[in-house]
C-alpha cells in the first residue's frame, strides 16, 4: 500500500503524524510524497480555528477529485469532535478520534503487531519534536482542543530519555512539544494513557466502526459538555503564580509545601519539567533542547536556572501564550493562573538575566467583550515586554468551546483592525530585535535548505541564510547574525 500523509495544525499534531508514519512503514507501507501516487491519504487535523477546519475540508475534497483509488483516513483534533461533516466528504474511509498509531493502522485496514510507541527519527525537519506529554486539564473559553484531546497525560522520563537518544542520532535540536508542556507530571488521572483515547465524557464510538476509535460516518459526537463561560471548571483550578515576587516560583510548583489534595500538588513519584530537562540533558548532553510553548508562571526556578547557566543544552528562547493584556479579558477567557502582572514580572525577572533572549507570544484579537482599553492594554503590556516575535490570532468561534456562549461579539472589522495593530507591533519587534543582534555571533542549528542555502535557527529563534558554499556541512556550529 502506497500511503500519503498530511498534517495541519501545531508542532504536537507533526509530532503525532510522524508517529504514525514510522508506524505504517514499519508494517511495510511505501511512504510517498506525492497524493497522485497513493492508495490512501492519511491527514492529521486541527480544530484551532474555523479556518483550520475550512481547510482540511477544501483539502480532502481535492484529495478526491485526484482519483477514485484513493481513500482518505483523518485523524486528530477535528475528527475527535466531528459531527458527520468530516465523515461525509468524498473518498473518506475513516475518521479517527486522537491519533493512536494502532487505531489509524486498523482504520486502513492493516493488521498490525503493537506499534513502537518511541519515534526513532523526525522526517518533517531537520530539527526532532519530543512530545512529553498530551491533552489540558485548563478550560480555556476559546479552545476547543481540550475538549479533543482530554485530560493531561505525561510521558514516562525513561521513555522520553530513550527517544532523545534516538533522535539524537539525527538531529542537532530537539523541541519539546506537548499540548500545556508546562503541567508534565502534573497529571491528575495515574500514568500515560493511549495518546489516541477518546476524551473525557466522550463515550466510545458505537459498534460497526471501521476500528476502534474511528467515528462510523455520519455518526453523531457526544456534546462537549463545556462549563459557564469564563467560569473555573469545578474541582479544576490550577494554582497560579499568585508571589508578589515576580521571580518566585509560582505556587505548587518546585520546593512549595502543597497539600496532597491540591490540584496543582505534583503526585508522588512524577517528576517536573524542570526535572525532566535535566534528565534530558544528562543523557544526550551533545543535543540542544527548545520549548515550544510554556506558560510564562510555569517557568519555575529550576527551568530559569537551566535557561540562564546552560545555554549549550537549552535554547534561550520561549514562547509564552499571552492571549490577552487585560485582566479582565483573561478572567473570561478562563485563564485564571496568571494575570497581566505576573506574566510580565516573571518574563522581566527572566529577560534580566539572559544576555540573549528569544520571546514569544500569542495573542488574541477581538474576544467577545473586548473593549478599547482592554485592546490598549494589550499593546501596552506587549509594548514594555522585550518580546522579539508575536503570533495574532482573529478571535474564532469555536462551536464546541465555552466562548460560543458568549453574545457580545466584536464586529469583524474592530477584529481584523485590532489584529493588524497587534501584528505591526510584532513585526516591529522582530526588525528591532534582528537588527540589536546582526554582527553578532550565535549558536545555530541547521533547520532547513533550499535555492543553494541553508537556513540556521540560531539559541534565540532567528534564521540565519548561509550559502551552501559557506556551510561546513556539520548540522550544529557558531553562525554571525545577518
């Protein structure tokens, strides 16, 4: 069977593709690059947005016009809440709930032993995803990815130590990935579970799906069952950062005395992931790490230290989601660990110490009640903090998630006119801060090449453009800032 794939969304739905690929090559699959020459399209997708979802649509619809020999499979966020609108596109086979290795396989009718759940190499780029673990036990308004993917689940250590070194053997930088990487070994269910399990208060597909896991088509998605709006989930709240220090370590987290009842008490025998990093780095200590995303409370004192006295192992660089600088605005978002003070006193506290600093953020533009001055002191907040990128999203309504709730909508022009300011400022931004680092030297890891370069991620995310003539061929050396 020649089998394509295709992923939409973020770094944890690549991860979870790739996992799947290794898996049907290992049942004997030819992987091809090319739909044309496919029996089957595997396409991973993504319920972040209303545009996300359009696309995998208009995608899959292409994917049929090509031939009728093609059958399509779809796994991942969308097709865990899909309601039959994804099952009723043309040359679909399948809709998978999560991306499970197992399941996908005998959603294309492959019999398969168990897959190998460590990912040996990481073909979607020249640097490796690591994803420590899955699913969000926080009930932001606006998302509906905790809905499809559940509960946090975090991945043994001596599993994730074994994978980095396999990866090691092909890729310089290693990224960490997950869905709210900042909450490893803060799981509140026992163990890791399948990384394909349908979430929580989802009941299993009803008999006389193509496999475990697969929505029959046209079947109906159990309701999502999202609290009030704005409203911290019962039993669910996570302890924020709440220190009139910005640098202390929030609370529940490293060295705080938190009573075993307490949410955000780490269970006996987890580790953190601060502890994780260490673990990781001890054991392939030639490989450099990233964070991918991380909120900025969750950066304890033990990841900062790391941050600041091993730049070699771990990049200075995070990408802390903001959403929003109002604290009116994160308290109906539901985002009730931070506020606008502490997410800036932690960043400040961090940027202070690091001689070079990469930051990040998303932002939202536009949620429902947002007002002037709440968009002002985004763009204020945004302004004081030495970010050197931004993400802007348009606010998107997502049917399943608690915002939908909500009626005081912004209209689409305030929307598109507040997420072009946001995206002139971070555009802004980045020029300022490439411009603070050209002649500079820097710590680059080969990401990618093409039209006779090669593209450089340097420790603060900047690409850096070598001719190939210029490259000493070694996937990891000291790059100047151009």
């Amino acid at each position: 069977m020649n089998v394509y794939f295709h992923t939409f969304g973020c770094k944890a739905n690549q991860y979870d593709t790739e996992l799947v690929r290794q898996a049907f090559a290992d049942q004997g699959a030819v992987l091809v690059d090319d739909p044309a020459a496919a029996d089957l399209a595997v396409v991973n997708s993504c319920t972040v947005t209303a545009e996300s979802e359009t696309k995998l649509r208009r995608f899959v619809r292409g994917l049929a016009r090509r031939g009728a020999k093609l059958e399509t499979v779809v796994m991942g966020c969308a097709a865990a809440l899909d309601e039959g609108r994804i099952a009723g596109l043309p040359s679909v086979r399948a809709v998978v709930a999560g991306a499970d290795p197992g399941v996908v396989l005998a959603a294309a009718g492959m019999a398969h032993a168990r897959p190998d759940p460590v990912l040996r190499r990481f073909h979607a780029n020249a640097r490796g995803w690591l994803k420590i673990q899955d699913g969000c036990d926080e009930h932001c308004t606006f998302c509906a990815t905790t809905i499809a993917r559940g509960a946090n689940r975090s991945r043994p250590v001596t599993e994730l130590v074994q994978e980095a070194q396999a990866l090691s053997a092909h890729h310089a930088e290693i990224v960490l990935t997950g869905v709210h990487i900042g909450t490893y070994g803060l799981d509140r269910s026992s163990g890791w579970t399948d990384p394909g399990a349908v979430p929580r208060g989802s009941p299993r597909p009803a008999s006389g799906s193509a496999a475990p896991g697969a929505v029959p088509r046209g079947s109906p998605r159990p309701g999502s069952g999202a609290a009030d709006p704005g409203a911290v989930p019962r039993g669910s709240p996570r302890p924020g950062s709440g220190a009139a220090d910005p640098g202390a370590v929030p609370r529940g987290f490293e060295g705080q005395g938190v009573a075993p009842g307490n949410p955000g008490a780490w269970p006996r025998g987890r580790s953190t992931l601060g502890e994780l990093l260490e673990a990781l780095i001890a054991a392939v200590p030639q490989v450099r790490f990233r964070l991918s995303s991380i909120e900025a409370t969750e950066v304890d004192d033990r990841i900062a230290r790391l941050l600041i006295e091993a730049p070699q192992s771990l990049a200075a660089h995070l990408h802390a989601p903001l959403q929003s600088g109002s604290n009116r605005v994160l308290k109906r978002m539901g985002r009730h660990w931070y506020t606008a003070e502490s997410y800036g006193g932690r960043l400040e506290w961090l940027a202070a110490r690091l001689p070079v600093f990469g930051l990040g953020a998303d932002v939202i533009a536009g949620f429902p009640g947002e007002t002037d001055a709440d968009h002002r002191a985004t763009l204020a907040l945004l302004e004081a903090l030495p970010f050197t990128y931004l993400h802007v999203f348009p606010f998107s309504v997502r049917p399943d998630a608690a915002a939908a709730r909500l009626s005081d909508e912004c209209s689409p022009a305030v929307v598109h006119g507040r997420a072009r300011e946001l995206r002139e400022l971070g555009e802004a931004k980045a020029r300022a801060h490439l411009e603070s680092r050209v002649g500079q030297r820097a710590d680059g890891v080969v990401s990618g090449h093409g039209a006779g370069k090669i593209e450089m991620l340097t420790q603060d995310y900047l690409s850096v453009y070598l001719p190939t003539a210029e490259w000493d061929g070694c996937p990891r050396c000291e790059v100047t800032v151009r």
